[in-house]
C-alpha cells in the first residue's frame, strides 16, 4: 500500500507541475499559477503524510502547508485593491 501512496503522490506533484504550467501559459499570470501548483503540492505531501506517518513526513508536510500558507498570504498583501 505504501508502494501505491508513493506513486501517488509522485503522479500529483507531476500533475501539479503540469497544471501549473498550463495556468500559467494560459493566463500568463504566476498568482493562479502559483496557488494551483501549492494546492496540488499540499494534496501529494498528504498523500505521502498517509502512507508511511513517521516525523519526517509529518515535517514534510507542515512545510508545504505553512509555504502555501506564507505565500498565500504574501500574494494578498502585495496584490492592489
């Protein structure tokens, strides 16, 4: 099962990757590009958090989190309006 999570988590960091590229071609714009990427980059961190729980993972994945989270709310305060 932990074989399967792995592959998993790698294919939606690989789709991320490849929708966060298309975002960012289609709109040429790095907010939406930006927080597609983190969001699929959120989902295989907890892929990866339910297969194999030891303290690394969970390391791993509170950092991607509070990344996503930092950026997230450096991207509001910069954006005008």
């Amino acid at each position: 099962m932990t074989t399967v999570l792995s592959l998993a988590a790698l294919a939606t960091t690989a789709f991320g990757l490849a929708a966060a590229a298309m975002a960012l071609a289609s709109g040429m714009r790095v907010v939406p590009a930006l927080a597609v990427l983190l969001d699929f980059l959120t989902a295989a961190g907890l892929l990866r958090l339910a297969g194999d729980p030891d303290w690394s993972t969970i390391a791993a994945a509170a950092a991607v989190i509070a990344v996503r989270k930092l950026v997230t709310a450096g991207l509001r305060a910069s954006q005008p309006g």
